[in-house]
C-alpha cells in the first residue's frame, strides 16, 4: 500500500475532503547535487493538492484531523502503465504504419504526432472511466492525530 498524510479540510456524509502537500524524497537521497531529477523535484515540491478520499471503515474524523490515505501498489502501476505506455505505443504504432506504407518522412513524422496526440486522448477517456471505480480511488487507512 502506498501511503500519504494530509489535513482532512471538510467531512462529508460519504467521504471526506483532505489537503497533502507534495513533497520528494530527492531531500533523502544522497546523489541529489548530482542529479536533474531533484532540481525538477524541487520546482513542485510544496505544492498543496486537494482530494476526495473514500471513508470506507467509517473511522471517526473531523476537520484538521492528520490523516493517512492509501493506495494499491497494483492500482499505481496499472494507471503509471496506462499514462506513460499508451501515448508512446499510439506513437509508434502510427509511425510504423506511415512508414510500412512508403509515405514520405514529414508524413511518418506528423503520423507520429497524431499517434501521440491520439494516445493522450485515450488516456483522458480511459481515466475518466477509472476515475469512477473505487479501486483506484484513495481511501482513509487512519487517523494520526485528532485535533
């Protein structure tokens, strides 16, 4: 289970509302002064995000509550797949097919670009679907502190 806090803004009948802020681990790793990714971390980091958060054991919370909120590893990866590998695999796809049907390279090359284009708005559809099963919805593990 992948784990986050956060600050529970308001509670509702059926779920709650809970505020997390981003952060990175780049500050614990010790190769962060030689590497982009931490640079890139630290432009982000800090960054408030607003969530609704399923309550599914009905724990008791009220506002600025510190929560811990949780999701499936399995549900990470399978929605990490769908936006990283669709784009790219629509990409190629249409540029192997442009290419296989002899059209001239600016044509592989926009061919490739709609591919893309293509596999981002399939993404968006497919989340959206996702984004109504409860699997793939964060849910309230526990309450830290009680304010």
């Amino acid at each position: 289970m992948i784990e986050e806090t956060g600050r529970v803004i308001s509670v509702n009948d059926d779920n709650l509302v809970v505020e997390t802020v981003k952060q990175s681990s780049c500050s614990t790793c010790s190769s962060q002064k030689n590497c982009g990714q931490s640079l890139l971390a630290k432009v982000g980091d800090g960054r408030k995000l607003k969530i609704s958060v399923d309550n599914p054991d009905n724990l008791p919370v009220k506002p600025d509550d510190q929560v811990v909120l949780g999701v499936e590893e399995s549900t990470f990866l399978s929605a990490s797949l769908l936006i990283y590998l669709l784009p790219l695999v629509a990409m190629f796809v249409l540029a192997v097919c442009a290419q296989m049907a002899a059209y001239s390279e600016p044509v592989v090359i926009f061919s490739a670009l709609a591919g893309l284009l293509v596999g981002f708005l399939a993404v968006r559809l497919i989340s959206r679907r996702f984004g109504r099963n409860c699997r793939f919805q964060p849910v309230l593990l526990r309450v830290v502190t009680h304010i």
